[in-house]
C-alpha cells in the first residue's frame, strides 16, 4: 500500500496580495504589493511614486477572493482540502502599520475567513507576512532596513496570535525569507543605485531574523499549541559535472540561497559560514544587544518552503544559463523547462526533502509547488491541464518516496495557486497554477467566474485516496 496517513495535511496555497483585492475595503491601507505588480513583465520597482492614474494594477483585484471567499472554500471543501495556506495582509489590519489601534474590519474579515475554513474541515495555515508590508512603512521607514520595523511586525503579530487562538494553529513568520537579500525591494528596501543597498539588505534580513524569532517565542507564549514555522524558497542546485570545483560550488550555493536561512532559524545563531560571508563581503551589519539571544529562544517548530525548480552550478563561464523563481543558474541538460523557463525536476524534491530533514530533523512542510502555464478553453469550456496534473503527479510520487522510503516527516503539501491568482513574478493572470479556473485576463477583464479544470477531479481523487491513487 503506498498511502499516507489520515492525518497528512494534503491543500493548497495562495496568498492574500495576489487574491484578494478589494484593495482598499474596510479600511485597509495601501500595501506595497499595491503598486510593486503593474501587470508589467517583472516586478515593477516604482515603490516610491504610489498609485499612478495611468498604469493597471492587477492585485487591486485580484480574483477578488474578499468576497469570494465562501464560494472558494466550498470548491476546496469538494476537492477534500484538510488545510488552506493564506495570509493575513498587514494593512487590514495595520493600514498604515505604525498605528497603536488595530482595524476591527479587518479583524473581522480574517475571524469569518477563518471560521469558514474550519466549518468546512480545513486547518489554517497562515503566513504572517507574504510579500507585503504597509506601503506607509516603505516611504517613512525604508521597510525593514529600519530597526523599528521589529516592533511594528510584532504588534501586528501579537494582535493576531491573540485573536486567532484556538482558531489558528499553523504559521509562518515571513513568506520565502531569503526574498530580503534575493530581492530587497519585497522587504520595502529601495535603490539599488546606492552604495549602500547591500548593507541596508543584510540589516533588514538581520531585523527579519530577530522579528521571527521574537514572533515564535510571542506566539508559543500566548498559546503553547502554536506550530510557527519559517518560510524559504528552496534554490536546488547540482554540480553540472562531476568536476570537484563544480560540487563545491553547488554546495556554497545551496548554503547561501537556502541553508543559510533555514540554519539561522532552525538552529538560532549565524553559521560560521555566514559571518564569513558577511565579513567578506565587508559590511556591518548593527546587531544589539539581546538579538542573538532572541535568536536563539525563537528556534522555529517546522520547515514551511517552497519548490519549482532546480538548476545547476559550475565554474565554468561559458554554460548556459536558465530562469527561475527570483534567481537564475545554469541550465541542467537532464531536465525539461516550464514555458517560462523553469527547470521541472520532480526527484529535486524529493532530493531536498532529504537534505532537510538530516540537517535538522524537525517536521517539513512543503507549502508551495507548482506548473505556471498558459490554459486553454476548449470549445466545451473544459480545461483539460495534463500537464499540470503530470507536474504535480511526479512531485507527489517524490514527496511519497521521502516519507515512505525515507523517513522523512512531512506536515502536508499545499500546491501553489490552487485556484488562480494575479503572478507574483509577471503580475500577469495568464500564468495559472489553479485546479480552478478564474475568468479573467491579464488586462483585468473577465467576469470572475470560477470554473473546475480536469486537475480538480484528479487532486479529489489523489486527497481522497490519501495519496495512492495519481
Ligand atoms: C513564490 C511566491 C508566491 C508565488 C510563487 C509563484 O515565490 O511565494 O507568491 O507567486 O512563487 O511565482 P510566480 O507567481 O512568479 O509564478
């Protein structure tokens, strides 16, 4: 029998800024996702102008999962989901996020989000901070370059671990956390143009650590039931040939893209490794008094992370290079590519499950993984995605192996988009992870109807044969 336990958390994901909308309803403030998507390729960077009259901003939308949200949740009800991964977006709670009060609408909004989940047999999992931050902390703060962001961060997660207790078990502290150094603009830091971009984004990532660790001890604190876990964006890297310099090189940058965040959260202190890095690179990072400490006493419960992709390293110059999920590396000629450029490897998860859990045994939760495609209606209005169904197919069969050949203790698996949501890479619709189809188009038209594709029969079936049937 190759099932797995009643109890696997099987789901899926997707995150408040690329779904929601209703941008600015019941008093939310603006957030940085508000005007960093403009349906342009790429994340546009146009942080500090704010809303612009002329340009589309896709997430003001979303799918408008805010007042969808019942309709959703009954589909995810029927697909069988036993969790759903969202987040709570700060500004509806914190419209500004250096406020003293909280805004009870948005209290209430996530207290009815939450209650309907749980009515309909899925556990929250809940992500504090997915890519998105008040606006407001951006322009008057410089994001999470500035110290005070700790405090904001933790007032806004006192407020929520205190009204979600009992309802909420399972968080993360910050979405992909090594996005800070991958991509500082995420953490509202600006200006690449500066000498000290690079100093200003170690600091915001060593303001991150602290604020996580200060979280996980506030929230086992207010309920010893909390399961508060970290958040990272795995970055798979083989050596492209057996050459020595080749394995090292891919080792150093499974440390720096990957390990180096999970070791720091994990274990609560840098790794020699890192400081060696930081040294190198001859920055000085401000570290107070009774951070490390907090660090240490703020160790995290699980490993929450995302998997795509892999890619390769080598020292040789002349390879060619593929594109991925924030970062680029070198095309690995074993493996296919996604349409847009993302190397699919489905034993990489599997590879990295494993890598994981003898580093640290503690519990994995695999929280993202995917296929972006292009769908097509067919004249029926069916969509017939196989090759999602066979993306997620291989990446199953892998995370069984872990569990079942391996031993590795895996939470649950939630798929990335599992209905369809704004890119947050394009900004664009058009790039569908869903088992559920959204009507709408990358110019915002459509009449937001959701419809089941072929993949939503087929991942019923898989949750409700506990994994055996794929
Ligand atoms: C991860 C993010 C998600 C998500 C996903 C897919 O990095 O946590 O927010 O969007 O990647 O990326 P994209 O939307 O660019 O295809």
């Amino acid at each position: 029998m190759s099932k797995l336990s009643k109890d696997f958390l099987w789901g899926g994901a997707i995150a408040a800024n690329q779904a929601e909308g209703a941008y600015l309803e019941d008093g939310k403030g603006l957030s940085l996702m508000d005007i960093a998507t403009a349906g342009k390729k790429g994340v546009s960077r146009h942080f500090t102008k704010g809303v612009q009259e002329d340009v589309y901003y896709p997430n003001h939308e979303g799918i408008d999962f805010y007042h969808h949200y019942k309709e959703d949740l009954s589909l995810f009800q029927e697909m069988g989901f036993r969790c759903f991964r969202t987040s709570i977006a700060w500004t509806r709670i914190f419209p500004n996020g250096d406020e003293e009060t909280p805004n009870e609408a948005g209290l209430a909004y996530y207290d009815d989000l939450f209650q309907d989940m749980l009515d309909k047999g899925m556990e929250p999992v809940v992500t504090i901070s997915h890519y998105e931050m008040p606006l407001h902390l951006v322009q008057k703060y410089e994001g999470w370059a500035n110290r005070k962001l700790i405090d904001f961060y933790l007032r806004f997660c006192e407020v929520i671990f205190k009204r979600y207790k009992g309802k909420v078990k399972y968080w993360m502290t910050f979405n992909e956390i090594n996005s800070v150094i991958l991509m500082p603009e995420i953490a509202g830091v600006l200006d690449r143009t500066k000498d000290d971009f690079q100093t200003r984004s170690y600091q915001a990532a060593h303001h991150q650590f602290v604020a996580s660790a200060k979280a996980v001890a506030m929230g086992h604190q207010i309920d010893p039931e909390n399961k508060i876990g970290c958040m990272v964006l795995t970055l798979v890297k083989y050596p492209l040939t057996a050459k020595p310099e080749d394995v090292m090189l891919a080792e150093q940058n499974m440390r720096k893209g990957t390990f180096a965040f999970t070791d720091i959260q994990v274990r609560g202190h840098y790794p020699a490794y890192v400081k060696k890095h930081v040294e190198r690179l001859g920055i000085h990072v401000q570290i107070e008094p009774g951070d490390l400490e907090a660090m240490q006493q703020g160790c995290v419960d699980y490993i929450g992370f995302s998997y795509y992709s892999s890619s390769a390293a080598t020292t040789d110059p002349n390879v060619e290079k593929t594109g991925g999920n924030m970062v680029s590396g070198v095309k690995n000629p074993y493996i296919p590519t996604s349409e847009w450029g993302w190397q699919i490897d489905a034993l990489g998860l599997r590879y990295i499950l494993n890598r994981f859990y003898e580093r640290y045994e503690i519990p994995l939760f695999i929280v993202e993984n995917g296929l972006g495609a292009y769908d097509q209606i067919n004249e029926d209005g069916y969509i017939e995605d196989d090759y999602r169904i066979a993306y997620l197919r291989e990446h199953i069969k892998e995370m069984k192996n872990a569990i079942l050949e391996d031993g590795v203790d895996i939470i649950g698996y939630t798929p990335w988009g599992c209905i369809d949501l704004v890119s947050a890479g394009t900004g664009e619709m058009s790039k569908r992870y869903g088992f559920i189809y959204v009507d709408r188009d990358d110019e915002g038209k459509g009449t937001l109807e959701r419809k089941k594709k072929k993949s939503f029969d087929w991942y019923r079936q898989v949750i409700a044969s506990d994994g055996e049937i794929l």
